[in-house]
C-alpha cells in the first residue's frame, strides 16, 4: 500500500531555528553594529599625540592602552615598557579612566537583543501555525507547536497492497478478520438483518507472529485507507496533547470512512488505570479520550479499529468490554502445517533449488514465529551467495535454522584435545539417554563445533509430528536427557565441568512447572502455586504459596530432578561400549547426523571403544 507523505516539518523546527538565529545575532552580528570603532596606532603615535596634548582620556590595560583624542576617536596601542609613561601623560592633562568605550544603556540593549527578537519569533511563530493548522484542516488551540496532530501513517488503495494470500499460517485468525472485510465490502446484508459490526478487533500474541501485517492484509482485501499509528505516539510531554491526537486521528478517519485505523503496542496508553494519587496523568487521559472517542463513533459509517499487544493482561478493562473491542483475534505461534506454509510464501522471493524438502525444515524449526521463519530463508539466501551460489540448498536452510538457534559457527575458536573428548562425551551423553528412553523425540544432529551463542556443542531433537501435549513421562524424559551430558562426564571422567549450566537451567525449569503448574506432583496434586505473567513476553513466573511450601517445592524439584540424573547415568553405565564409540566418532568428525548416530548405536563394536586420557 501507498503511504501518504506529508512534506512538512514540525512547528517545534521553526521555533528551535529563531533560537539559533537570535543566539548568533548577539554573539556575531550585535557587537558589529553596537560597538564604537576603534583605530589601531603604533607606539610612536600615542606618544607624539601625548606631547601634543591630544590625549583627552586614556586607559591603560595589562596588555593595551586605550585612549581617545576628545573629539570622538577612539585608539588602541600596545603596551610598553616605558616607566615615565604615568607622568608624562599627567603633565599634558589626560585624564585616567577606567572605562572609555561608552556602553549602550542595559535596558536599551535588552529590548534590541532579545526582546525585539522574541517577539518577532513569537509572531512569526503564531503566522507558520495558523497556515499549518489551515492546511491540516484543524483549530489553532488544539494544534500549538503541531503537537495535537496525529502522526498517524495513511495507507490509500492500492492494487498491489498486501493481502491475505500474503499471510500464511494463521487461518484462524484470517477467517475471523475475513467477516470485517465483508461487512466493509457488503454492510447492507448485515443492516437487513440488524446485524451490527464490532467496532474493534484486538490482536493478540507473541512478538513476530505477524499481528501487523495482518492489519495492513485487512486494509489490503478491503480496498480502503489504512491509517497506522503506535501508542507511543500518543504519548506526550504536555499534558492534554495526547488526548487531541486521538481526537484529530478519529476525525481524520470519519472523514475518510470506510477505512481501518490500527494502532500498534496498544497497551502503550490503554495500561489499567490504577487509584494512585495523581494518577490522572497525561496517558490516562489520552486513554480516557480514546474510550470516548469509540464510544462516539458510528460503526456503520464503516470505521473499523484494530490494535495490536504482546501484554492483553495489562490492557484497562474497560477497553475490552463490548462496543470497544468486542473481538480478541488470538494470533499465536504457527504450527507444523503453518510453519511450513510460511517457508514457502517466503521462498517465493528467493531463487532456491528445486524439491526443497519445507517439511523437514518447517519441523527442525519448532517453536518459530513468522518473523524467525521469515529470517531463516534470509539467511539461507545470505550464505549461498557466500558460497558464490545462485540457488539456495535444502543444506542452507537447515543450517540457517541452526544459526538462528544456536549462533554462527565460532571457527577462529579452538579447543583442547581434552575440552574437544569432554564434549564430545557430554552431547553423546544427551543423544544416547534420548535415544534409550521411549517417549523421546529423535536425535536429529550432534554437533561439537562452538557457535556465537556461547554453546561449545548440541544435540539436536527433531519431533516427527506437532504434540500438543506432553505427558508425566515425556516431561521426565525430558529432564533425564538434560542431565545426560552431565552424567556422561561424571561416569566417564570422575569429575564436572561447567559444560552443563544451560542443561541445569532448563531442567529445574521444566521440573518446577510439572510441579507449581502442572500438576504432577503426588505430593501436592492438583493445586496451582504458580502464577504465569507476561505469557507472549517470556512468561514470567510467581510463586502463590506460603513460605513453608516454597521450601518443600524446593525440596520435592531436587528429589525430581536427581532421580532423573540416577536414570540418566545408569542408562549411560549400561551403555558405556556405545557411548566410547559415538564419542570417538564424534571427537574425530565434530558432526554426525542422526542417520549415522542410530546406525553406530546399533553396531556391537567394542573393539573401537575410545581410550580416555
């Protein structure tokens, strides 16, 4: 879609310039016109108009002597060393003094340097705002130093402006904002039958899952202006300013219905209000006057308003009550199918090779927005050219979702032969407790090459299908397979390392949800004692408990996790010819696929068990 621009800049520009203009005419252009001239002389001079008594007034300076001859002439000589100077000069009756330039008087010399100034800025000022406020369309009040006007971005028809074909992986949100579309392009069918369209839609979900875009795929299949807008903007120095932005974008976008206006981050100004002294603060009343401003306005006209948040639980509750935003459109994660559906769309701007397997790298890929997915076939795309390619690899993009997982690969970094063997030994240890428990996801990839992220190796799990629920013994499985590479190095070289500060975290993570949010705790059973904040921002945890229980939770996520390590390392100790020979086979290759790990699990070869120094 085209944006309108608007080729102005703002009045605050205009002001800041007359500032300049007055500050370098008092330092550069007043002491020209306003200071008396004076006349350099030598020595010479000064002392022959002395002797002839021309020297009416004189000043004498650590550096200079200043005189004037009483008729008007001012003179400047340097200063030498002549100790008769003094006498000489009061025998031809020059008078001494200490100030010889005469001064403008300070009141005459205020009003000429800043008053006169201020107020020619002042007017000019007051003019350049009646011609912007004129041409915008608005009152002189409601727009000083065009801080009332909306900045609003405004989108006009366009035949090649997104739409929904542009947007994959959320058909459930497509098919809830299609109806929007239709009412926009048909509201007589819905007026017949007294059907009335929500005045505002909230999307809803995590960062990158495309929330924008599909605002702009809705004014894209409708056809009609696009206004765009942050809640930031919104936000204001001065009091009262915030509030007619919202006033100036409702009035803009009654003008031009039907239309969409979206305003991003809406939780910028629409925060719950709370009973704070003082709280009627600048964003609550733009929040106040935005509430009234949907409640003002007729739906029918065919203003739509979408908004878009990662935080719908900080959002005011009155809001989100029917007649404002009667719609909360959840746009969540992509799954397997629309993970793979995005790839493609993506990949239609890249020249790849063909029968690019999307499915593969759609489930290597679990768990990525539509942004990520939409930079994973950048970077593909970014290491073909590279490797001086003209066609993207199935091999770049597997790899690309390794760099956005896990970090380019850190070559100029160079291990120890010992670190290398405690490496190697530490991910075979994750890959082979995974492999031996049931209920577990696939070794896909091991690798013991150090990427950015900091990791000097990983194992990576590749899940045939999309599960969507996780039992007991998949999630202990999970917390077995963290403590792998741990169990490994203990079993293996009698001693720890930090190797396993990551695996430890996400272990004690993992165990304490099973028991505070889960559930799975014979102990406490079905009791929540954990409340989740911030779900689509990294999902904050807090503890409702009392202080004794958070001690036994503590207590019961220790119990859990080393039962878990115990499981670990007994399948480890029971499996040691095989753990020798997939490190030895690690160490010396630094990568192996999952193909190459099952078939080297599944050999009997104990004669190339590795030697550990």
């Amino acid at each position: 879609m085209n944006e309108i621009k608007k080729p102005r800049k703002p009045l605050m520009f205009y002001y800041a310039l007359a500032l300049v203009a007055i500050i370098l005419f008092n330092g550069l252009v007043a002491p020209l016109l306003f200071s008396p001239r004076v006349t350099e002389v030598d020595y010479g001079e000064f002392m022959r108009m002395t002797e002839s008594g021309q020297v009416a007034e004189v000043m004498i300076e650590d550096n200079q002597i200043i005189f004037s001859d009483g008729q008007g002439g001012l003179y400047r000589t340097g200063l030498m060393d002549d100790p008769d100077l003094t006498q000489r000069l009061y025998a031809s009756g020059a008078k001494f003094s200490s100030q010889i330039v005469e001064q403008m008087s300070p009141i005459l010399s205020f009003l000429i340097s800043w008053v006169v100034p201020l107020v020619l800025m002042i007017g000019l000022g007051q003019y350049f705002s009646k011609k912007l406020v004129e041409k915008a369309g608005g009152g002189a009040g409601s727009m000083m130093f065009g801080m009332g006007k909306s900045n609003a971005k405004v989108y006009v028809k366009s035949t090649s402006g997104i739409k929904f074909d542009d947007v994959a992986g959320e058909d459930e949100a497509k098919e809830i904002l299609s109806e929007i579309v239709d009412f926009l392009h048909n509201p007589k069918k819905y007026e017949e039958i007294g059907a009335k369209m929500p005045k505002g839609a909230l999307l809803v979900g995590p960062p990158g899952t495309g929330k924008t875009l599909l605002a702009k795929a809705v004014a894209g299949e409708a056809n009609v202006p696009f206004f765009s807008i942050s809640g930031s903007e919104f936000v204001e120095m001065f009091v009262g300013m915030g509030a007619a932005k919202v006033r100036d974008l409702f009035k803009q976008a009654n003008e031009k219905a039907p239309c969409i206006v979206f305003i991003d981050e809406v939780d910028a100004i629409g925060g719950k209000r709370d009973g704070r002294i003082g709280g009627n603060d600048e964003r609550e009343q733009t929040l106040n006057q935005l509430l009234t401003e949907m409640d003002g306005f007729d739906s029918s006209k065919g203003v739509v308003i979408l908004a878009a948040t990662n935080r719908p639980e900080s959002l005011d509750p009155a809001l989100l009550r029917p007649g404002r935003f009667d719609r909360r459109v959840p746009v969540e994660l992509p799954d397997l199918q629309g993970r793979e559906a995005i790839l493609k769309v993506h990949a239609k701007k890249v020249q790849m090779q063909k029968n690019i397997d999307f499915s593969a790298v759609a489930r290597a890929a679990s768990g990525a927005s539509g942004a990520e997915l939409a930079n994973i076939v950048n970077e593909a795309a970014l290491r073909a050219v590279r490797d001086g390619r003209r066609l993207v690899t199935q091999a770049d993009l597997e790899e690309s979702v390794e760099v956005i997982i896990a970090g380019y690969q850190k070559k100029n970094r160079v291990m120890s032969d010992k670190e290398k063997m405690v490496v190697a030994y530490h991910e075979i240890g994750h890959a082979l407790v995974a492999a031996k428990q049931s209920e577990s996801a696939p070794v896909h990839k091991i690798t013991i090459i150090p990427r950015t992220s900091g990791a000097l190796g990983y194992t990576m799990q590749v899940e045939e299908g999309e599960h969507f629920l996780l039992t007991k013994e998949e999630l202990e499985n999970k917390i077995a397979t963290f403590t792998g590479g741990r169990a490994a190095e203990a079993l293996i070289f009698n001693q720890i390392t930090t190797g396993a500060s990551n695996d430890i975290e996400q272990a004690t993570r993992l165990a304490r949800a099973m028991i505070t949010r889960y559930g799975m705790s014979d102990e406490f059973g079905m009791v929540a004692m954990e409340q989740l904040t911030n779900q689509y921002l990294g999902g904050d945890t807090t503890l409702a408990c009392s202080a004794e229980t958070a001690n036994r939770i503590d207590e019961v996520v220790r119990n859990l996790i080393s039962a878990q390590y115990d499981k670990a390392y007994g399948i480890l100790q029971d499996n040691v010819q095989q753990l020798h020979a997939l490190a030895k086979y690690l160490y010396e290759h630094e990568t192996i696929t999952g193909e190459e790990f099952m078939d080297i699990l599944h050999r009997n070869t104990p004669q190339i068990a590795a030697k550990v120094v």
